[in-house]
C-alpha cells in the first residue's frame, strides 16, 4: 500500500550533511549556529513536501505535524537529532529524522491518513556540545522549567538566552516548549547503532530494550611534586604512576565484567606536567556505562576500594568528586512487542540488544512510552567521517519504523 523511496533517503541524508560540511570530510552542524539554522529549513521543506505543517518549539526543536482523522488522540512521536559532534558523520541523529520523514511521504503519496496525528521532531543539542545533552528533549520533558537561560553557558562563556537569540528565539518563552504527557501517545527512536554488536552478527536491524546509565566523577590524585634527579624512587609519592594504576585496575575489572558495564578514564591532567618533575598531581574524568544496577554497585565497589589500596601503596590521596550521573532507562515492552510483531510481519530479522550511548529516547522514555531501531553501523564507527550503514539496511528498518508506525497511528 505504501511506498518508500530509498533514493530520496540516500539523497537528503547527502544535502543534509553538506550543510557545516568541513575540510576533514565530516560535518559539523552545532547547536544554535548559522548552518543549524539553515539545516532547520531544509527539513522544514522536507516536512512540508511530505504533508505537513511545520513549527519550531521555544527552545529550537523542528517539528512536523502530519493530522489525523481523529485529531483529539494523544499523537504518535518520532525523529532524532539535527545536530553533530565536531566534524561527525551523515547518519547520526539525521538518520531517524530523513526515515521517519519518509514514512509520512509514503502515506502522502498515498492519499492516506491514520487515525492518530503524528509528529515527527527534529531535536536540538541532543549531543550535548554546548549546554549538555539532550537539551531539546529534556525542555520537551519540563526537565528545565526552573532554569534560567541567562545562567547556562557553554565553554566559551556564552549563555543559551544569546545562542537561543542567534537564530531568533525568545528565551524568555522556554518553558512553552514543554509538552502535556497525556498529549503524547508514544515516541519512535530511529537511529544508527553507533556500536558494532549488529554488524558483527550480520543482522540488518536491532529492537532496542535498555538504554545504559552513564555515571561520571572527577578523579584527584594528590602526591608530592619533587626534583626528578634527587628524589629515590622508594621516597617518591608520584600522583601519575598512582593514577596509572588505577586506570589499569579500572580497565581489568570493566574487561572481567564480560560487557556488564564499561569504564573509560579518557584524559588525564598532570602537574606540574614538566621532564624533571615528579608528577605532584593527576586529575582525571572517569565514566562508567551500565544497563544493571547491580553492575553499577559491584563497579562502584571495586573502584572505592582499589582506590584505597592505592592511595595507601603510593602515599598518595584520591578524592572523588561526582559530575554527573543518569539511571539506565528500560524501553517500553509494550512497545518493543509492537515492534517484534511489526519486524515478524515484513519478515525482518532482528536483534534484540540494549544500547551503550545515550538517546533523546532515554529522555523521552521519562514521560511517554518509548521504543528504538537500530541501523547496524558498519564496524562500529560513529562520531566521524567514516560513519557508514548500508542503503539495504536503511531500507529494512525503515521498512520497520514504517510498519510500526502505521500501526500505532491505527488504520
């Protein structure tokens, strides 16, 4: 009955992604910037070539709306984001939005219209580059109904109240863009894997079932700065080999844990950081990613007190000090089954897998029922030039999110 056209897919993903399009070959499309603000027309003319009206939100997020016959039914909900990581890749984000566009142009072609409005939603700062993730959804959430635009600033000083200004929006009107829950019937993420569980196991679509906790602290290791030529080595109180051992710990325990949770120390900041100097002080982020929260205390366990034997064999201090922290986020299995059911019906193979990197879709899933599909990333890659997913495995889960959407918005 409906048609989907992978060409279009294949070629808006391509216009898309040449809008912030850099020397390196990638693309980036901050935030609140000149080329988000022309990125936000060009999906405003896809929303309306597929039948849809189009508004952007008091915080920047685009949205589609394409009516239905019963317009007093809480509305169905899909898209991702429209914004990159520093010179990123074509599929990130603006692949769940351009397939999900094109599920609505295939039932404009047709004539047709469901039961249930459906919305289809571009998002803002989801990578969380400027002023921390999943800013659009978390306004869309009433997550940020206390803040003040004034006080939120990016590493450059600047507030969100004068990038929200850049691309003419009123800051003073954030709190217009959250959303009444009852008036959402459900939300649809598609979005590239980003990891390589899909493509290692060769199968062309993935139903997401979790979505990790992601904890991050800042770690301090305070030792004693001295003469590098005059200090023995049994007198030394090194704050880096210190460290050393604690990212090796950290990484030991996280490979035992046989993909229960991961941990990444991904910087170090040493002191005085010269040739001829004992390094007095190492300062260091550490994530660790769960789905479990039993994995997450047995983590948390074993880092404390690895910490303390450390601390007590180098005579050095570790203090700890927390910078963020969000809970593992179970997807709707109602909705997971709708989509089991959906897959099985286009004959569709499929994998069920939780995800390891946060989603708008973790955000959303706090006030509405929410699932994801994944598009298998060829080796893994994400975040670079390099990402890449298969035109034939763009089409499958597009062909997924299709079916599945039809049949959330009733016939």
């Amino acid at each position: 009955m409906f048609s989907l056209d992978i060409q279009q897919i294949i070629l808006r993903l391509e216009q898309l992604s040449q809008i912030g399009r850099d020397s390196n070959g990638g693309t980036t499309r901050l935030s609140y910037s000149a080329e988000y603000a022309r990125a936000m027309e060009l999906i405003g003319q896809y929303f309306r070539q597929a039948g849809m009206t189009v508004q952007i939100d008091a915080i920047g997020n685009i949205i589609g709306t394409y009516s239905g016959r019963n317009e007093k039914l809480p509305a169905v909900w899909s898209g991702s984001h429209l914004d990159t990581v520093p010179n990123g890749g074509k599929y990130d984000g603006a692949l769940g939005i351009i397939c999900a566009i094109e599920c609505i142009n295939s039932w404009h072609k047709a004539g047709w219209r469901p039961e249930r409005t459906v919305r289809i939603i571009a998002t803002i700062e989801e990578e969380g580059n400027q002023f921390g993730m999943c800013l659009g959804t978390r306004t869309i959430a009433g997550i940020l109904n206390n803040s003040d635009p004034q006080q939120i600033s990016n590493s450059e000083g600047i507030s969100l109240a004068e990038k929200m200004q850049d691309i003419s929006l009123d800051s003073r009107k954030i709190k217009q863009a959250e959303c009444d829950p009852d008036q959402i019937h459900c939300f649809l993420e598609l979005h590239i894997e980003q990891g390589e569980e899909l493509d290692l196991a060769g199968m062309p679509c993935g139903i997401v079932t979790d979505i990790v906790g992601i904890h991050r602290q800042w770690l301090t290791i305070d030792g004693k700065p001295n003469h590098a030529g005059t200090t023995r080595m049994d007198r030394r109180k090194d704050a880096l080999v210190a460290a050393s051992h604690l990212t090796l710990e950290i990484y030991r325990n996280a490979l035992n844990a046989n993909g229960r949770y991961v941990a990444t120390v991904g910087a170090m900041r040493i002191s005085p950081g010269v040739v001829n100097i004992v390094p007095g002080q190492v300062v260091m982020p550490l994530e660790i990613r769960y789905i479990a929260d039993q994995d997450f205390e047995s983590a948390h366990n074993f880092f404390t007190a690895t910490a303390e034997n450390i601390s007590r064999n180098y005579h050095v201090e570790i203090s700890i000090e927390p910078i963020s922290h969000t809970d593992p986020v179970q997807l709707n299995k109602e909705l997971i089954t709708v989509l089991e059911q959906a897959a099985q019906h286009r004959k569709i193979p499929y994998k069920n897998l939780p995800s390891w990197a946060g989603h708008d879709a973790q955000i959303m899933a706090s006030i509405v029922p929410t699932a994801m599909i994944f598009v298998p990333s060829v080796q893994g890659i994400s975040h670079s030039p390099l990402e890449f997913s298969r035109q034939q495995d763009i089409f499958i889960c597009t062909e997924l999110l299709l079916e599945t959407l039809t049949r959330l918005a009733g016939n």
